[in-house]
C-alpha cells in the first residue's frame, strides 16, 4: 500500500480498439451534426499531471480495525488569497498500540497541502506553511473563525485538535490549547475521537462558535466474541459525545453543550451539516450517526430541540439505522425546498424536504436503492457535473469491515430526482473498482464546471483528480458570498435564483460531506439560460440583499452583504 515508488494513480487498461464499418461510422458522423449536439467528454484523470502524488496510510499494510477503515478527508481552501482553490489533504500515520509493529516506517506521516498554480498544477507546501501535522487526521475546517480577513485550519484528529490560526504571511500557529478547541485527552474512557466540525453563530453575538462531532470509544485491544476474526462491530464500542463550543469575547471557546440540549454521551457521529431545514430563518443541524438514529437538532433560540424521529430522517425506510456517514443537502426535485441525501453502509436515503418540517424517504422511487444497495457508501456530493441546472450526486464507496473494493458512481438527475447511473460512460475511473472515503468538489481550473477529488485507502493509495471535461453548451453562474462580518452570515445562506418564471434555491454550505469541505463558492447550473433576472440572497444573520442587472453569466461573481455586487 505504501510504496514510495507509487506516483500519482494506478496503472489503467486501455480502451479496446475497434473498426467501425465505413458506412456506419459516416452514419453516426451525419446523425452527430443533425442532431446538434457533440460527443461526451466526461472527465479526465490528471491525478499525475496535476502534480497530487498524495499516498494515504493507515499506519501500517493490514486493514483491521476500525480506525484504519475510516480513512481521512479533504478540505478546499484559498491558502494564498489568489482565487484558484488548494487542497488540503489529510491522511493516517502508523500509532503505537494500534497499529502492527512493522508498521512504524509510517510514523509520522504528514498531512499534505497542495497549492494550486493556476495553470492546473499544483506545488506541495505543508511543510513550509506549517500544516504537515503528524496526528491521525480526520478532517479539516477551513474557516476565518476570528475573523480578521484571512482563512484558519481547524484540524479534527484522533487525539488533540488542533487550530491552525493564520499568521497572514503563509504560515500558521497552532492555538487550540490556548482558546480551548484541542478537545478533552479522553472521551467514555478512551482517546477522543474527532471526525469533523461545523462552524456558525449560534447565538447571534457576531462570533463563530462550533460543533465538534466525535465519533466513538475506540478500544484497540476489544476482540468481537461472535467475530474474532473481523473487526468489532461499531455497535460494540461506547460513543463519545459531539461537543458544542460557544466563542467568547476574548476569542476562547468555551463547552455549551449541555445547556444548548445537544449532549448525548452515547452518540457515534460521523457527520454534521448545518442548514435552516424548517425555512423559519435560524439555523438547525443534521448530525448523521454511525448505526444509531440520526439527529436533526431544531433550533428554538436558546437551544436545540432533537427532532430526528418526528421529522423523518432517523433511520431509513426500513426503519433501520444503518451506519449513516454525513448529510448532503440540495433541492434535487426542484420544489424550492431543501432536500437531504444521508449516505451509509447499506443503501443510503435520500429525504425530501415536504415543506412542513416532515421529510419523505424517496431512496427506492428516486432509483437511489437499487443501485447502491450492498455498496457502502462514504462521501456522497451533489454535483451539477453537466451545468444543465439539477443536483447530480457522485459516491465514493467500499466495504467497511474488510478491504473490499467497489466501483464509485456518478448518477445523473433527470430534474425531477429520479437518478441514473452514468459514471461508466464518462470516465474509465468509475469503471474501475476501488475503496473511496473523503472526496470534495471543486472548480479547481476556474472554467465553470465542477471537477472531483477522492481520497482512497485501498492498496493503491492514491488520490484521483478527476478533471470535468464534459464541455456542454449549458451555461453556469458562480457566487462568492461575503458578510459584513466576516463569514458568520455567509454559512448556511440561502440565494434564490430567479430565472423568468422559474425560481431556484441554493444554499452556501461546504460542509456537507464525509470528513471533507467542498469549494466554498456556490455553483450555478444554467442549462440553455442565457440571462439570470435576479438574486435575492437571505444571509444567516437575517438580512436580505437583492441583485438585479448582472453583469453577465459563465463567469464568477462576488456579492457582499450590505453592498450587492462587487467587481473584482
């Protein structure tokens, strides 16, 4: 798995060439152009080209315990303010007591940062910026939590957090112990373990709290009595409890779980999304929960209210709870409501938003169960791949419990939120099976389409860039919202679009996948629009901005709170 000669992605089998008869050929060639349409050419691999020679360890060359099967993510940010995204990647390291002695070349392996030169490559620069930490990584929040202008690093470990803050000249400071966000050393009896955080102003005083979901009591020495030989069950671990962390004046943080009513000792999270699911103008949070009932924690003002069962999204159709990984969110059937997609182990569910605070389990009419039913799956992103204006969804996969790979998949919206798989017919990467665990997306070359990065803790190791190369007619519109104050009123806001008579519904929210943060700019599939008549922005905080005469389409835009349109 980890062979230092391995650069970049695996060895590909070439298409079979084939010979066409003549006559066809020239058949398919006139059918082509009176049709007026051109040929797919989905996504390309530039894993290597692009310069991400990324290899991921999970300590040592066996896969059996679960901490090795939860692999890592991948976080989106604009390191050097130069609006090409970077990349941030995090990865394993070989961890005495838990990993397999012969394991300990792996020691100390580091997180990795990719700056992205903007002429598709990128330049490895952990190291020099301060960021090649050596903990067991989990995921990552890029977020200016004290708000003076420049992008800090959250880091969620197994073991001690770490806050990364920026020092404004290309290096960072790890400040955690000081403003109190390392985290407690132990958690139900055994190291805490962090997988991921959500950031917004919980009580409206201007200032980015968080939510930190941990994950659950990991006993490296606990042998299942009914399954020695696999690992333990998730079920057969205590949970740890998912920490709520108010900011004060002074920029310390301080433990208001409790008092917010969102304390559950017991609770094994895997993922957390904030989004205003009720639409009455404050935020909620989904925290998706390994092999226990989800939970959508409603916000009454001063605390949280654990609404999963009354509203739908605790367990799957079945009535199962079944090892749920994040929410992604996004209106996939185009009602103006916003929809929650919660992959897992068995098959997924995909929740529609009714519009009266009650969700309708539609993974089986939407076509969602058939296709990932045994799958496993980890991240799973909405993604307008085509631009032609509905939320596609791509899944990266694998088995839990044992190194099995599976073919990830790219399942096309017919705009109604029935999905079909496509993968296979744009790139040869969905052909091929491999195990998947974080992935993000990103517009990483700027050109309007939205391109993929999985990270894999197979025996191959490597990340994949997938490059969107699909070059449709249809148009898009990027955004970059920006707050008065900073990015407390950009989280979780909602932008209508309005297109003639048809209105869409976007919600600025990056963290909604497995252990990993997306490009923070909202993307905008047009189809064939050639002109949006209006943005009507709905900022977090309350306030409304609205925008009308844009300058235009396919191209990025910033808007500012207070301000409307900004030139850049």
């Amino acid at each position: 798995m980890k062979d230092k000669d391995m650069k970049g992605s695996w060895n590909r089998k070439e298409p079979g060439s084939c010979q066409p008869d003549f006559l066809l050929l020239f058949a398919g060639i006139l059918l082509l152009f009176s049709c007026g349409e051109t040929p797919k050419k989905g996504f390309t691999d530039v894993t290597v080209e692009a310069g991400i020679d990324f290899l991921y360890t999970f300590g040592d060359d066996t896969y059996e315990n679960i901490l090795e099967s939860s692999g890592s993510g991948i976080s989106i940010l604009d390191y050097n303010k130069d609006a090409y995204p970077d990349l941030y990647m995090m990865n394993g390291t070989w961890l005495e007591g838990i990993s397999d002695p012969e394991g300990r070349a792996f020691e100390g392996t580091p997180n990795r940062l990719y700056v992205n030169r903007g002429d598709g490559t990128f330049i490895e620069y952990a190291e020099e910026a301060g960021l090649d930490d050596r903990n067991w990584s989990m995921a990552a929040g890029p977020i200016d939590y004290d708000l003076d202008g420049d992008e800090d690093l959250y880091l969620l470990n197994y073991g001690p957090n770490v806050l990364y803050r920026n020092n404004g000249d290309g290096t960072y400071t790890d400040i955690a112990g000081s403003v109190g966000l390392r985290g407690p050393e132990l958690l139900n009896g055994f190291t805490k373990w962090s997988v991921g955080a959500s950031f917004w102003d919980v009580n409206l005083d201007g200032r980015l709290d968080v939510m930190v979901g941990n994950f659950l009591a990991f006993d490296p020495e606990y042998l299942s009595p009914t399954t020695p030989d696999l690992m333990p069950h998730p079920s057969e671990y205590m949970g740890q409890a998912s920490m709520l962390y108010l900011q004060q004046e002074d920029g310390t943080f301080i433990d208001a779980t409790e008092s917010y009513g969102m304390y559950y000792p017991e609770s094994k999270c895997m993922g957390l999304t904030v989004f205003d699911y009720d639409d009455d103008g404050d935020l909620d949070l989904f925290q998706g929960n390994d092999h226990q009932s989800n939970f959508l924690f409603r916000n009454e003002g001063d605390y949280f209210n654990e609404v999963g069962v009354k509203s739908g999204v605790a367990v799957n159709s079945h009535g199962q709870s079944t090892g749920s990984m994040h929410g992604a969110i996004g209106d996939v059937d185009g009602d103006g409501w916003i929809d929650l997609l919660v992959p897992d182990l068995r098959y997924g569910a995909l929740y529609r938003n009714q519009g009266n605070g009650l969700f309708e389990d539609i993974t089986e009419k939407s076509g969602l169960a058939a296709i990932l039913n045994g799958m496993g799956q980890w991240a799973a992103a909405f993604i307008d791949y085509d631009n032609d204006g509905d939320l596609d969804i791509f899944f990266a996969n694998g088995i839990a419990e044992e190194l099995i790979v599976q073919h990830p998949l790219l399942l096309e919206n017919d705009g109604s939120g029935n999905f079909r798989n496509v993968g296979s017919e744009l790139c040869p990467y969905f052909t091929e099976k491999r195990s998947g665990r974080g992935a993000a997306i990103w517009d990483y070359d700027n050109d309007g389409d939205l391109d993929i990065i999985v990270s894999h803790i197979d025996l191959q190791a490597t990340a994949t860039l997938l490059r969107n190369d699909l070059k449709s007619r249809n148009h898009w519109l990027g955004l970059k919202l920006e707050g008065e104050n900073g990015p407390t009123a950009t989280i979780a806001a909602k932008v209508l679009v309005h297109l003639g008579d048809k209105k869409k519904v976007y919600i600025s929210q990056w963290t909604t996948n497995y252990l990993s943060n997306s490009d923070p700019r909202m993307h905008i599939g047009l189809g064939m629009e050639e002109k949006v008549d209006r943005l009507e922005v709905f900022w977090s905080d309350g306030s409304m901005d609205e925008i009308s005469d844009l300058p235009g389409i396919d191209r990025y835009l910033k808007i500012v709170q207070g301000r409307g349109l900004v030139m850049e």
